[in-house]
C-alpha cells in the first residue's frame, strides 16, 4: 500500500486524466517524472480511434502497470526528492491528443516516459501514429504489450512495423514488468539511457506478493458499471495454435496469493467499486481456484463485502468438484467459456484437445442451473467449416445447449501464435494491415470458402443466433430459475445484437455512445472537413440512437410477455432438460458435426471401460 504522506492529487491538464502525483509534498519545489501510460485503441473502417464515453470491458494491461508503477513511486526509486505524476489513460473512453500531453509537461518543466501499454496486434499501427508525434517532441516512447512479445518471440527476423518503431527512436519492453523490472525503465528514463529493448521473455517473474493491479476511482468510473479487471494467474498448459498467450505469458502456470486477492478486493470496495473482470485465460486451471473462492466467500458471508465476477474457465471446469458451487457463493455472475467449435475435426485441427463436445451439455446446464450467465467464444473459419455448416451448426447449439451468448470472431493468424509462425514461413498470404487483426475481419485465406463467403458467413452467423426468437428462448429459460434474472439475460443479449449492427464494431470493443475527433483520422486517410465530418456524425449517431430506443423498446415488450407468462416456471425446452441415458445417441450436436460419430464412439469406450473396472472393484468388495 502507498502511504498516504506520499499521495497527493492535483489540478491541470493530465489531473483531469486522472492523474496521481507520488512524492515530496507541495512546497518542496521537487524534481517531476511524469509516467504517462496510454492503452492505445485502434481504427476503426473509417480511420477513427475506437473511442467511447463509456467502455464495456475495463483494461487489466493498465491496471497491472499503474499497480506497479504506484508501488515504484512509493518506494521512490528515483530518489527521495522526484515527485512522481502517475497518468493512466485508456483511448477507448477518452481521446488521446498528444499535443496537449506535451503542453502540459513542457508547461511543468516535467520530465517524462510515454507508455504504450498493453498494445495489441490491432493496436499497433495506432501505437506508432502516437509515439511518432511524442518523439517529434523529443519525448521518450516506451511500447509493450502482446504484439512485441508475440513478435519477438515467434520470429526470428523483426517484423517492419517493429523496426519502425525502433527506427523513430521508441523502446520495446517484451516480456512482464515485475521483479524490479519497471524500476529499472524509470531509471533508464530518468538517465536519459533507454535501451532499444528490454527483453524479459525468458524470465518470467513470480506474481505471488507482488504489488497488484489497481486503478483510481476516477478512471473506472468511465467503465459501464464502474467494474475493474485484475489476473490471479498467468500463462496456460494447453497448446491452442491460435492462441498468443502460450508464447508470452508461458506455458507453466503462476499465481497470486489468497492474501493478494483479498487485498484488491479491500482496497476496491473502499472506493466503491464492486464488479470485477478476472482475466486468466482459464481460472480453472489455477491451482489456487478453491483458495480464491474461499476467501471471497468469507468476505462475503462473514463481512458483507460481496464482489460481481465475470471469469473466464475451459469446458472441463465442471468435473473440479465443488468449482462451480463455489463460484456461485464467490460471487461469479458471468462466464466466458471457450468453447470455440462444436465439431471435434476442428478442434483437433486447432490442438484444442482438451476440448469434449461429449462434455459441452452437461457442464453448461450446470452453470445455467446456478443462474450463472455463459458467454461463448465460437471461431468461424476452421479448415473443414463451410458456410452451411457453420449455420447448421448454431441452429444445433440453439436448440440443444443452453448457453446465452455466443460470440464469433474470424480464426486469425494472430502475431505470437502458432498459426501465424507456420503461415510466415510458409510465406501465405496475411492482409498487411495489422489494424484488422481483431477477430472482427478477415484476415487470411480460407481452404474451401472464398474471401467473399467467408465475410458473408461472419455476418449471418450473427444474425442467426441473435434472433429475436432466440433471445426470447433464453430470457425464458432464466426465467423458469428460481431466483434467475431474465430482465439481465435479455439486456445482455440485446446490447451484443444492437453494438454488433449499429457500430460495426465487435461487441467485446463495444461501449456506450461512439465518440470521435476530426483531428484524429488516421494519417494514410485524408482529414475530413468540418462542414462535412460534423453533420454526418450527428447524423450518424442521431440513427444509431433511433435503432437503440426501437431496440430497447422491444426488449422491454418481450420482457414483459415472459415475465407475465402464467407457465413461466414450467417452461422447458430440450437444451434444459435433464441429462438422457441416450444422450449420445439422441441428439443431433452428436452426429451432424464433422467428427461427431468418433468423438461418440471414444466417448462409449471409455464409459465401457470404466463401468468395467467399477464392477471389477465391486466384485472384489
């Protein structure tokens, strides 16, 4: 924790950036670093940064950075006379205008590091648009985050848009920030003897009793229901070939402390914020999955402090006895899963061995039954899926698994992945433009479809799953729980369906009301002249209002009709029904998909082969 004699919170241009000085207190006339940490957006397909008044989803990139960087300051490792001005800044909820950044530390006589936090492959083109205005100004420019780790180490040649970066003077910083390792930046800073890269990949840092990620109150209060994002564990065991996080964050998992969790939790809840998005890829492949939910519940049922969690867990979560019990009492409301595909040729094709379409049913009726909300990643563009595969198969999904949300995204060649690495040296063809590497547009070729019906396809696998129909099905299955919330089931999917159709955008990038500025178009697009960007945007968002109140309108007509319904609680329907004996046999995700009839017959293996060795125990008893 920071102490307090070294706090304090000023007025100026990056204070309303929330900004938090650290350090000697007013009237000691100190030395100033000004640390300005920017978690870039990116463009969208009219050239404009992604920018919200409100975000959905809070950044864990910022938060675990600004964590550190407080703790920095408060030890005050640049000596006791430097007052740190800490500044954590997310572009998807408010505009990035370098020139005012350099005025206002020029003005102070600051000296400064620019961060470039968190960058993302989407991001990156972005990233260096901003950092070639600071450098212009002579300001120094560090960039970090999945694409620098990815690229750097995957590939054995830096990638052009890296060596760009390196050219126009920037710093890279691969790897994570623990261990000392930020001190060491701010120092090199401070000298004036930043070095090209500072590259940690090979020596990932402990997580257990290290200072946590945490932002002020200010910055989360522009977050849609002022929730934060915190990691209790880093990397994964699995060997996913479109996954990044194996080659960055490692292969062998590591972990914070029941203690750590209880501290974030604390310090959060004393400014209010309650709601929190834990960001392991699988938290339940985190060893200390039980020890986590125990302290919550204690906190919870012994003091009142009650926390809203979003997790994130793999489809065989719900064979760890007690997890999904303990998460409902924890305090989990919402589960991302990654399912990814429902047939077995795909996932195999992906090495996502561990997923079991055989265990999909049961373990997502098991969250359904806790009134947990299930969100589902489901990848379009495997080698074996055709355009009416695809659609079969989200009519199957519909019918005959409970999940609410399924969220597509195009298999991309993501830089960090396996896939990218194999498609680099093979010397296929990926789109140039790292601005659409974001799971919303394709990006590569596919086997079979063309690029034209592969996009065709993306698109109606939203319009097919977010049907009004469908919605309405949902809302009622939440509606016959005891205790279940139809009315959130039901906001929930409508925002996915409007922020999908009214901004163009993927919905996990969504937020609330589209901001934009003339001034920051990207620099290859030509400015658009106030006379024509001013009224077409009023316009725009005047029609995107219009489709949100005829949205909502609806919502609240079919809200009504389930809510009324006299059969509420007898409603039924086959993806809520109880398990079957014939299961395997009766139901169509089982033997419509590529792969199905074998994944069936494996899974009839093994139930006969443990059914013999139960009765082989039973009749030696």
């Amino acid at each position: 924790m920071t102490s307090p004699r070294h706090v304090a919170c000023l007025s100026g241009s990056l204070a309303r950036r929330h900004e938090k000085r650290y350090g000697p207190m007013m009237g000691e006339r100190p030395e100033q670093f000004d640390f300005v940490m920017i978690k870039p957006s990116h463009y969208d397909d009219d050239g404009y940064p992604i920018v919200w008044w409100r975000t959905i989803l809070p950044s864990n990139s910022l938060a675990a950075l600004n964590g550190l960087a407080r703790d920095a300051a408060a030890r005050q490792v640049l000596g006791p006379d430097v007052r740190f001005n800490l500044v954590p800044i997310d572009e998807c909820n408010q505009h990035v205008v370098p020139a005012r950044i350099i005025r206002d530390i020029r003005r102070r006589g600051s000296r400064a590091l620019i961060g470039l936090v968190g960058v993302q492959s989407n991001q990156f083109h972005h990233a260096l648009d901003l950092a070639r205005e600071f450098r212009a100004a002579g300001l120094p420019v560090v960039i970090g985050g999945f694409h620098v780790s990815g690229c750097l180490s995957m590939l054995k040649e830096i990638p052009p848009e890296i060596q760009e970066a390196l050219d126009m003077g920037c710093s890279l910083f691969a790897g994570e920030a623990e261990e000392g390792r930020l001190d060491s930046l701010f120092v090199d800073a401070w000298e004036d003897r930043l070095q090209p890269i500072y590259n940690y990949l090979k020596d990932l840092p402990s997580i257990a009793g290290v200072p946590y990620p945490w932002m002020p109150k200010e910055s989360l209060e522009r977050n849609s229901g002022r929730w934060s994002s915190f990691d209790l564990g880093r990397g994964c065991p699995f060997q996913c070939s479109f996954c990044t996080i194996i080659n960055v964050q490692g292969r062998k998992s590591r972990f914070r402390t029941a203690d750590d969790l209880e501290g974030i939790v604390r310090e959060n809840l004393a400014q209010g914020i309650k709601a929190f998005f834990i960001t392991d890829d699988n938290l339940a492949r985190n060893r200390d999955w039980e020890a986590f939910f125990d302290r919550l519940i204690k906190l919870s049922e012994e003091e009142g402090l009650k926390a809203n969690l979003t997790i994130q867990v793999d489809t065989l979560c719900h064979r760890i006895p007690n997890f999904i019990d303990k998460a409902k009492r924890a305090g989990v409301m919402r589960a991302f899963i990654g399912l990814e595909n429902i047939n077995p040729d795909n996932l195999l094709a992906a090495n996502k061995r561990q997923n079991k379409i055989t265990e999909y049913r049961h373990m997502i009726q098991q969250w359904h039954d806790k009134g947990i909300f299930t969100l589902a990643g489901y990848i379009l563009g495997f080698p074996a899926d055709t355009k009416e595969s695809i659609l079969r198969d989200i009519e199957i999904i519909k019918r005959e698994l409970p999940v609410d949300i399924l969220e597509f995204f195009f298999l991309t060649p993501l830089p960090g992945s396996e896939d990218h690495k194999r498609m680099h040296e093979a010397g296929e063809w990926m789109d140039p433009d790292l601005n659409k590497y974001d799971l919303h547009h394709r990006v590569s070729h596919h086997a079979t479809m063309s690029d034209a019906e592969w996009e065709e396809t993306y698109k109606a696998a939203w319009a097919a799953y977010f049907t009004w129909e469908h919605m309405e099905t949902v809302t009622r299955r939440h509606a016959r729980l005891e205790g279940g919330r139809p009315n959130k089931a039901l906001q929930y999917l409508n925002e996915f369906r409007m922020l999908y159709e009214n901004e163009g955008v993927h919905t996990l990038e969504g937020g609330i009301i589209r901001r934009k500025r003339r001034r920051s178009r990207r620099p290859t697009l030509k400015r658009e002249p106030a006379l024509l960007f001013y009224p077409k945007f009023a316009l725009e968002t005047a029609r995107k209002l219009f489709s949100y109140w005829q949205g909502f309108r609806k919502e609240r007509a079919v809200l009504r009709r389930v809510i009324n319904d006299p059969a509420r609680y007898d409603y039924s329907d086959l993806a809520t029904r109880p398990l079957m004996d014939n299961e395997l046999a009766a139901l169509d995700l089982f033997h419509e998909t590529a792969g199905g009839e074998e994944a069936v017959a494996k899974q009839r293996r093994q139930d006969a082969l443990l059914e013999a060795v139960q009765a082989a125990h039973r009749t030696a008893a």
